[in-house]
C-alpha cells in the first residue's frame, strides 16, 4: 500500500477513534454523572471525570522498588533523557513525574499541573501539598510521546509511607498499563511492596510485569528467580490466570552473552509491541473503564437509598447508623437479591464501612426512577449502539493511530527493513564529515566482510552488527539512520557511519531520531537535498 493510502486509513481510523470518545463523554455527562451527584460518588471512591479524562493520551505507570531500573527503562524507550530524570545505584527519583509531549524541553510543578483543566491531574489536589511538591511534569519532543504518556514513580522502600498507596491507585484507575518492574539479579518482595501492590487489586487487567536485566543472571539462576517472582505474584494478585510476565534486558547497556539471549529478544518484541499497541486500544479501554464505573455507580446509589430508608425520622439516629454500618455485609446481600445486582458490582465492603463512619445518613436521597431509567439505558442500549464504531476500527486493514512504526520496536518487521525517510531542505555549514577521522578503520572492518560491488547486505551486516550486544531494537534505530538511500544495503560511507552511531551508543550517548546533517555522507547529501 502506498504511504498515501496509509496515511488515508489511519485518518480514518482517528476519526474512529475520536467519534467513540466523544460519545463516550456526551454519555457520561447526560446519564452517569448526575446519578454520581444525586448519590454522593465522589465522596466513597473516585472524584468525577472530566475532559481531560476523555481526551488525554494513553497513560503507563511505571513501578517498581529502587534501582530496579525504572527512569532507565523510560529512556531506553524514548531513546533519550527526560527532564529532571536522574539514574544511579541509589534511590535517585523522589517524586511522580508525568511525561508528556510538548513543543519545547520544560518541567512543570505539581501545583501548577494541578490546576491545568487540559491535564489529567485537577483531582491530585486532594493530597494536598506535601504530594504535589514531590509531583512533576516532563514536557519534551519525543515520537513515542506523541501517542503516549508515561508516569515515572519513585522507588518502593521499606520505610515509604501509607499515602504512596492511595496514589498509586488513583494512577491505577486511569492508566492504561501498569508496568512492574522487578530485577533479575536482586529480586526482593518487601512487606510494604506487597502492600502497595495490594493497592492494585482490581486492576490487574492492566499490570504487565517485567524481570528486568535478566541477561546478567545464567539460565539457572534465571529459572529459579521467576519461580519466586510468580510464587510471590500469587501471594499478592488473587487472579483466576496467572500474571504475565516478560523477561528482558531492556537498558542501554550491551546484553551480556547467555544461552537465553533468543528469549530475552522475543519477550522484548512481545512487551513493546503491546505498548505500541496502546492508543490502538485506547477506546475501547475507555468504554471498559465508564461500563465499570456505571455498574459501581448503580450499586452505590441502591446502598445509600437502603441506608436512607432505614434510617429513623427522629430519635436514636447515631445508634441506627452504627448498625446499619456493622450490617453492611448483609445489606448487600439484600441488594443483590432484591435489585439482581451482580456480587461483582459492589465496592469494597470494608472500605466502603469505613467511609460511612464520617457521613452523615439524614442527608443521603432515595432512589430516583428516572435517573435509575437513564443509567439502565446507558448500560443496555446506549453502549451497544457504539460496538459497531468499535469494530469497524478493528476491521482497518492499516494499523490505527498509534506508535509509529520503528519508533523503539522492530515487531513484526525484518531488522533491516528499508524504511523511506523524508524531511525538510537543510544547509550544512560545515563541509567536514564527523566521522572522517575513523573512515581508515571503519574501512577496514568494511571489506573484511567482503562488500558486493561495493556494498554490504542486510544480511553480512546485521551479523556484524549484532555482535555489539546491543538490543535489536536499538541496532534497528541505527540501521535506519545509516541507510540514507533506502536500498536496504550499506557501502562504506553507511557502514562507517553505522559504527561511528553505534560506538556512540555503546559510550552512553542517545541517539537522534532523525540523521543530523552533519552526520550525513558527503556521497548522500544530495540525495537528503542538503546543499554541499
């Protein structure tokens, strides 16, 4: 298919994807938040959602105890630094630091964020300043931030305070994905990681737990550590399926050789394909999360008009409520049999006592018919009718709107894939090529691999290439800078530069995510369009 024509499709799939969410919102408004209103719903579990809920990019939370690679992780998939990102054997990050896309490099407050109505975070106002001091976000140009967001959060340690949890869920609730990060050669499940992680709980759809640098552990040893991570798992996640978890290597280091190098690459093709995949899924995980939410809206307003009907008019109120309180359990067992409400729909019973210790029961209303009507409608009708707009997306032959292709994932592609590079004229002030000074010993390297009328094959140089250890789809990032003509082959200019961006790799520099002009052969500049 032409570039044109793909362009065309994934326009089409946007307008998809859009029209879904703004359904999704007209709905929300008009049927599901006056019920919340009428019944109190934001003073016993989540605040309302607003436009910004709707509107913003797919979000991935990432987590983990200290040092288990967490900001390394971030930068090896935007393939560059963040502001305000900081790595070191210590505990290094501090604070929550959102991720987001913007036209110029800038850091946010927590403060100032929280009042931003275009950003997702009004509701973090109600953990008041000493969380939002510790709470940032990084504003860069970055492809990938294009079609996601990412929340850095700090390491997990034994001392963190119980108000970490409440954060993390509130986080929970609205990301799409929740990355665990755990690594290999120091796995180490804390009382108070098990206690966060139970924070998690009714999530556990979007975790996705990664044992990270498994390249520096043998196979044995490998084998035994995710027998423990999967036996811990199960002590903490009470899920009918096993959790899911990718073993990978995924940092800017070179990965050590070990028999398991082949599994290291698949899982991070598998792992990075789902994040790809993210705003490809996002409305439908947003029809999921409002389908949720009305289902807990409908329990909830069924418990406070019960609670309201047996209060008494006049005397022994406070004795009453407290009854009531300590009969909740069996008050929902009424519900479910009086109302047909599923046992699945309900808040949590403990929780949803200790909530009910502060409020005041005289002032709870009773069940409204209409609005009762209305939500029942949304539920059986209303999100029926948007199932077609959700499957006419899947039916896109072209891959909808989502991370490009290539931008740190080689899925479903050869490594070495001619891929078609376009951009603006630019001028090269200086006429000297960078890498001039190690073309004698690129050179070398060159024609020990016996070039084909003069040039390499994809083949010849991805077997040289990926004795660097570096991962696949790093190597691929370099492959397609290097091969400024797009034939799918290198001479010696593409080759030596291929090297000189791969030496810097392998020193800790990023890499561009489009060729500089002076990095571009003498022989290509006019092919770039770059004057000489």
């Amino acid at each position: 298919m032409s570039s044109g024509g793909l362009k065309d499709r994934n326009a089409e799939t946007l307008e998809d994807v859009n029209a879904v969410t703004k359904e999704l919102k007209y709905l929300y408004y008009k049927r599901l938040l006056p019920i919340e209103k009428q019944y109190g719903f934001q003073h016993f579990h989540s605040p309302s959602f607003e436009d910004a809920d709707f509107d913003n990019k797919p979000m991935v939370l990432v987590m983990g105890q200290y040092s288990t690679g967490k900001t390394t992780f971030i930068r090896y998939l935007l393939e560059q630094d963040f502001p305000g990102s900081r790595v070191g054997p210590e505990p290094t990050t501090d604070s929550f630091t959102a991720i987001m896309h913007g036209e110029l490099e800038e850091l946010i407050p927590g403060n100032a964020l929280s009042v931003d109505p275009k950003k997702p975070f009004r509701h973090l106002n109600s953990f008041g300043n000493t969380f939002l001091n510790r709470f940032q976000c990084a504003l860069l140009p970055n492809q990938v931030l294009e079609s996601i967001s990412i929340i850095d959060t700090p390491g997990i340690l034994s001392s963190a305070k119980r108000r970490m949890s409440r954060v993390l869920r509130w986080f929970a609730e609205r990301v799409d994905h929740i990355i665990l990060l755990f690594d290999a050669h120091k796995l180490e499940f804390s009382d108070e990681l098990t206690r966060v992680f139970g924070a998690l709980c009714g999530y556990e759809d979007k975790l996705r737990v990664v044992l990270n640098k498994a390249d520096r552990v043998d196979s044995q040893q490998l084998m035994r550590v995710y027998g423990a991570l999967m036996w811990s798992l199960g002590k903490v996640f009470q899920t009918p399926e096993i959790l899911r978890v990718y073993i990978v290597s995924l940092w800017s280091q070179p990965r050590l050789l070990s028999d398991h190098c082949q599994l290291l690459e698949l899982e991070e093709l598998d792992l990075l394909a789902d994040i790809r995949n993210l705003p490809r899924n996002a409305a439908v995980r947003k029809l999921n999360d409002l389908v949720k939410r009305a289902r807990l809206v409908r329990a909830h307003a069924h418990i406070i008009s019960h609670l309201k009907q047996e209060m008494p008019t006049v005397f022994c109120k406070e004795s009453k409520k407290q009854n009531l309180i300590y009969e909740l359990p069996l008050i929902f067992s009424k519900i479910q049999q009086q109302q047909r409400v599923p046992a699945g729909d309900f808040p949590d019973c403990a929780k949803m006592q200790a909530r009910l210790m502060g409020q005041d029961f005289t002032k709870f209303k009773t069940l409204k018919p209409s609005l009762m009507a209305s939500l029942d409608k949304l539920l059986s009708n209303d999100i029926a009718k948007l199932m077609p707009l959700l499957h006419q997306q899947d039916l896109k032959k072209a891959s909808p709107p989502g991370i490009p292709d290539g931008t740190f994932l080689e899925t479903g592609r050869s490594l070495f894939e001619q891929v078609t590079k376009s951009g603006e004229s630019r001028e090269i002030q200086n006429d000297e090529w960078v890498v001039t000074k190690d073309k004698q010993k690129y050179d070398e390297i060159f024609y020990h691999l016996c070039p084909n009328e003069g040039k390499l094959s994809g083949t010849k140089a991805k077997e040289w290439m990926v004795s660097t250890h570096l991962p696949n789809s790093v190597l691929g990032h370099i492959w397609r800078l290097s091969d400024v003509d797009c034939d799918g082959m290198l001479d010696d200019q593409e080759f030596a530069l291929a090297i000189h961006l791969i030496e810097a790799k392998l020193e800790g520099h990023g890499l561009p995510g489009e060729l500089p002009a002076h990095l571009v052969p003498p022989s290509k500049r006019l092919h770039k369009g770059l004057a000489v």
